[in-house]
C-alpha cells in the first residue's frame, strides 16, 4: 500500500493511507515522557504498570498439600492398592496457619488439610479418598503416591527474583491476586491521560436544550467522553465552542495546555478543515502530521502535535468521529497510557459476511455489522446500512471490520474479522 | 449430557453437571425482583436500562445536508455532466444553526454546509467538489444529483416511536450518543448488584501483613472483589472469618442481610464443605442448590440461595475460585443485573490447540491458555500448566477454553473457542 495516487475528491494527492497515518502518529508519541505515581494494591486495577515486578519471595514460601489427606514417606506407600494396602501408624496432625510440630517418622503419617505445611519427613500426601481409617491411630492407604504427590513445592507457584509482571502490562484481578500473594502492597503504575474534548459547530447545542430547528444536540461530546472513560482517560469536557477562529483558538490552547490529548470534533469537514489546520499549526511545532486519510468513514480527520500534546480533529458525523477514535485516538491513548504494543491488540472474533459488499478500491472502508450467532458456523456478520450522520447505526452495531485498501469488495460468506464494540 | 454415573472421588453420585448446576441456578433467581433507579445521561454508562426506550421524536428532526455544496431542486441538474455542465443561480446560503430564510427556486440554489438545515424548495445537495462557481451569483453543476441525495431525511437516523434500546441492554457510550441525540437526558436502570466476599481459612492473613510459617496471604478476596467491581457491582469485602461454625455463620449471615449475592472462599474443599452447607441451610430456605459440579478446576463449589440473596461456596484454591466466578458468580451477576440472556455472551475467539491434551470424560475440564499469534493463521492456544492453587497460571493466562464432557481429549492442532481473561 503506498499514498501514491491517493487523491481526495478535488484531485489533491495526499490522503495518507490509515497503517501510515497510525505509524506516523505513534512514532512522534513515543519520544514523550510518561508520568508515573505509587499506588497501593486495589486502587491499581487496570492501570499499566510502569516498572517489571520481580518476585521478592518464593511462593509458596513452603511446601503445602493440595489435599486434605496425609502426609507420608512416599516411599512407605509403594505397591499398595485396594487389594494389598499398606498401614502407617497416625503420629500427628498439621494444624491449619501452624508449622507442624514433629517430623513424619518412617512407617507413619500425619493428618493434613488443603493447604496445610508439609510437615518435615514427609514427602507427599495421601489424598483421604485414598485412605481407609483403621482406628484412631491406624490408617489403611489402599493406593501408593510417588514423591511430591499431591503437594506443591516451594517457589513451585512462582520462585524468588522470577518475572511476575512485565511493565507496561494493565493489571487484571488475577494480577492484583498475584500480587497480594506476594506480600506486594503498592506498585508504581502510568498517570492516567489527560484527555479534553470539544465540540465545534454554530448548529451544535447541548444534549439537555431543546433545539431550534436548525440546530442539532451535541453527540460526539458525550461518546468521545464515555470512549475514552472507559479506557481509562481523565476527561474534561470543554463544551460547545463557537466556530470563529479566535474563539475556536482560545478554546483548543486552553484544552491543549491542560491535557495529554484533546479531541474536537465537527471542525474537520472540508469547510471547516482549514479552521482546524490553521489553528493546529498556530499552536506550535510540530503541528500537523496528518490531514485526511484513506479511510471511509473518517476521511477528513486532522492529527496533529503541539509541545506534548496530541491533537485531533474529528469529523462531525457521529459515524466518523467514533471510527476516527477507534483508528487512531485509541492508539495513541493506549501509546501515552504505557500500554506496550503488545499488549495492545485488541481481541478480534470470526464472522461470516452474510452479503456481497462493494468497495473502492484505495481506501480502507469500515462496515459496521451486527452479528447473529448460528448453529454450527462462525456468526453471521450483517452490514448496518446508514449514513455517517447516523448515530443509530453505531447503537444497533455490535462491531466493525475492514475492507483492504487493494480489495474492490468482498463475497458473501467470506470470513472477516469483526473487532467488537462492546 | 446426564448426571447419571457421574461420581465424586469417595463415589458418591450427586457430582451436577455444569450445565444443569448453571441452569439451575439462573432458574431459581429469576423469580428474584430487581431494583431500579434514574440516573443523569453521563453516569448512565454501562448500566442496564430497566425500560426499553422509543424515540420520543424523528432525528433528524428536518432534513439536513450531509455534504457542503449547494441545496438544488435535483430536477435542475439531470444530465449535468463534465462535457455539459447546467448553470444556477446562487440565491442565497443556509447559515449553520439557523432556518434557512426563503425557498430554492426552480433554476437556483442555496450555498449549505455539512448538517444545514435543507431549505424549502430544494431536495437534493450537489456537492461542492462537483460544482465550479462562475461568479458570485452564477454555478456551473458537472453532475446530476437524484432526488435525495447527499441529504439525510427527517426520522432517517431513527423515526418517533421507533425502538432506540431495548430493555436489558447496556449502556455504551454510542448508546449514550443516540440518547443525547434524542434529548433524553435521564433513563432508568437497573440498581448496581451488592457483593459481599468472605475469605475463610484459619492460615490466611490479610495480603498486606506478613505471614507466619504455615499461613499463607489471602488472594481470593482481592481478585473476587476485582472481577465483581469491574462487572459493575458494588462490593464489601469482609475480610478473613475463622473457620469455627458460630463465627462463620454469623459473618455470613451478615453479609447475606446486606447483599445480593454473597461468595465466600476457602470454606469448600472436602474437609470444610460440610461447614458451608451447614450455614448455608441454616441460613434458611431454599438452601442449597448445588453442591459439587463435574468441572476442573472447581469441583468442591457449593451454590446456595437464602431469601433473595444467592451465596456461593468457592474453593479455596485461587483458580479454582476464578474458575467458579468465570462460570457460575459472573452469569448470576449478570442475571441480577438485569442483562438479558441475549445480551450476556462473552466474545470467544478461535486458536489452535499447540498440542495433545489428555481429560477425563464425565467432567468438564478448563484449560488456561496463552495466545501466540500468528502469520496467516489462527493464534495458537498454549495451555499454561500449574496446579490450581498456583495464582501465576491465572496472571499468565489469556484465556481459557473448555474439553467437554462427552471427550478424553484433544489433539493438537483442533480448533478451540478462548474465552478472554482481559
């Protein structure tokens, strides 16, 4: 794929293919700095980590049982079964939270619960559905264990100085529980981004007033805040902003110098797309990096930089906007966020398109699409039809894929890769 | 699949199947009433809507252009064209956020920017990147537009009375948007589920102390809260509960009295199951529903309803216990949470198995796995090995998938459905 020969509608070369625009993006993200705070324990869910956590400690610290039974000498249970079983005198039980007092001696057994300390001597436990209790002192072990049977060994869950977690990895539940289980209490995680948004346009009004006819309610303002919340953003809305220059300038520095991204959305049609570049380029070096793309929807979309602060403007319609940050702003929140690359990938599901679908050739096209679950084949993925102004169609869709910049269009039933919006 | 000749390891038939112990339980809460309450747009993401929602009015509320260039009569236009352009007079402009004044004459035009209200007259838009002006009153049109193109039509996005959302759904911020855009401003949802998690086990302490050989830091209680709070609960932890009878009946009653579902974990292995069916009978009726499932990990996991409250007995072993949540916590949450059958599957994704697995048919059995992508194929599934009480295998998975009951295996190279663990 290559930007020669991409023109816009007026002839002009230099619609930038998508991968281009993303890479072009990422590669001037990645010289900023990111910020860093302590956090203890529950407050970091889902925060990225910023530093590798070692292992301080083997885990667990000691041998335990992975059964409640009896821990023996492996070796005094060899050749017994249910038709010859051998017997093992009881010499002690392993108090749950306790180091066991004794050792196991040769020929005999402690009692022992799930997670219980091995008690010295012994080497495995004998699961109690193997065992037939003779007497309070006598047990009967009908089948033989080999040693380390039924325990798990020191260190075996994870051993000291071993990787826990790698930086920049987002910390699940599962992750917080690795880390409780390790005595880790805090941990040094990524700032959340800063993200600002506006919304441009004299027709806009906020969603809670009644409209004039002529005027629309502000949509983009609420699903950009709702998107990047989501993904863990810090968000200020900064309203409806007039589309005069001045006024449009104020309000962009404003949010640029109180914010790691800012988002406008409506001043990048090609009427109001100029208004966006002059004032991108006013704020200061390096300014744009991309005006239009090779994309359907979302082709007017402006991505630019001013000191450390990313800035994009979005198209008005619903549609694009929404597309402009699933294909680009996501990126570079999940960039600034410290996610690494790849940890990034988001999960993709198998579908069957359900029609033939045309395409132009040289542009990227996004086809929303609900999907229907069926008997014994992959889902059915059906195009929702409806222009880009259409905010409905983004509500009935369940997820998108793409058609190639090289594909013409795609047959029915053939098999795409449906990234989920859920 | 049936329960019969499903036997624990003492022989004892009553091992449920998953399936049945999941349908069981789902039962036996839908005659559970849900509570609702109104909240503002904003803080409405991703929360179940308890109503479904018509559109209260057309949007858009007047036809718009979806295009900047000029609001035309299309009839004017046919068989314009590069070699034989039409020519119109430029009569006036639609200024953003106003009623257009007057009406497009036959043979003229009103200059309109993207989201313009159409005006009276005209029903078409030819766009401006096919138009070149002659002067300041005169166009020339170098194609036909048909009647109704580059405009969206009054109700085109959704029409009043039409369906918007459906009762159950959740709330994602495109939902947010067509909301907004409709003017609602307040919706009523369902009331956030309580979960109140109980640990048991008299070698646990809290993760933040130090343990004393033979106890072991809690885990279960941080990745519980973890995976409850991210599904939208709201949860108290109530700590660590020693294992005596008086003591552990009345913290659970307590957390029964003031929770919609409440897990406690540790208290289900053999040794200590016949704690937890005690105090969840004594609890009152209808007292368990499940005791021991033929699943791995997971087995031991006791399911119980006392009143309106549902109460799991989790196994102590921390996968284990996220296994149960994954497969029985997370589906009655949702259930309590008003969600929809329809809306509660969880996006599986298709790897290849990266070698032979061996399972014991009878049983459900989990697999975690990590995720290896690949070129121009499936990713590949690579089972993480580890005992269930190893917290590690659980940070290192990505997912998991399932060998059913009716298999003794799987070979390499089969196509699995992952789960994500995201």
């Amino acid at each position: 794929m290559t930007a020669t020969g991409l023109k816009d509608m007026l002839g002009r070369e230099g619609l930038t293919p998508v991968d281009k625009a993303v890479a072009l993006l990422l590669q001037n993200l990645t010289t900023l700095p990111l910020q860093r705070e302590i956090l203890p324990l529950p407050a970091a869910l889902d925060r990225i980590l910023a530093l590798e956590i070692l292992s301080p400690e083997d885990l667990p610290a000691h041998p335990r049982s992975t059964m409640d039974g009896y821990a023996v000498r492996a070796a005094d249970t060899f050749g017994a079964a249910q038709t010859m079983p051998c017997y093992l005198e009881i010499d002690g039980e392993v108090a749950m939270g306790q180091t066991p007092e004794g050792k196991v001696q040769q020929g005999k057994c402690f009692r022992i619960a799930t997670g219980g300390l091995l008690p010295e001597g012994s080497d495995a436990v004998v699961m109690f559905e193997h065992t037939v209790p003779v007497d309070a002192s006598m047990l009967e072990v009908i089948k033989s264990v080999g040693s380390g049977s039924n325990i798990i060994h020191k260190g075996e869950d994870i051993s000291k100085a071993e990787m826990a977690l790698p930086r920049g990895h987002r910390l699940r539940p599962q992750d917080l529980g690795l880390l409780a289980g390790l005595g880790i209490t805090e941990v040094e995680v990524y700032r959340r981004v800063k993200v600002g948004i506006l919304s441009t346009g004299d027709e806009l009004v906020h969603w809670s007033r009644t409209p004039e006819p002529g005027q629309i309610r502000d949509i983009n303002g609420v699903v950009l805040a709702g998107l990047a919340g989501r993904a863990g953003a810090e968000v200020t809305d900064y309203g409806i902003t007039p589309d005069t220059e001045t006024a449009f300038f104020e309000s962009v520095q404003r949010a640029v110098s109180e914010n790691n991204i800012v988002l406008f959305s409506g001043g990048s049609s090609v009427g109001m797309r100029d208004l966006g570049e002059r004032v991108i380029e006013k704020l200061g070096s390096p300014g744009i990096l991309v005006h239009g793309v090779a994309l359907k929807p979302g082709k007017p979309v402006i991505i630019g930089l001013s000191g450390q602060c990313a800035i994009f403007g979005l198209p008005g319609h619903p549609v694009s906007a929404m597309v402009c940050y699933e294909i680009f702003v996501k990126q570079a929140l999940a960039q600034l966020s410290g996610i690494t690359a790849a940890a990034r990938k988001t999960p993709v599901l198998q579908a069957r398109l359900d029609r033939n679908l045309n395409s132009a050739a040289g542009r990227l096209d996004l086809v929303r699409v609900q999907l229907l679950q069926q008997e014994d084949d992959l889902p059915l993925a059906s195009p929702v039809l409806g222009k880009s102004g259409s905010i409905s169609t983004l509500s009935r869709a369940d997820g998108y894929f793409f058609i190639e910049e090289s594909l013409q269009g795609l047959n029915k039933d053939t098999e795409v890769e449906v990234h989920l919006l859920s």
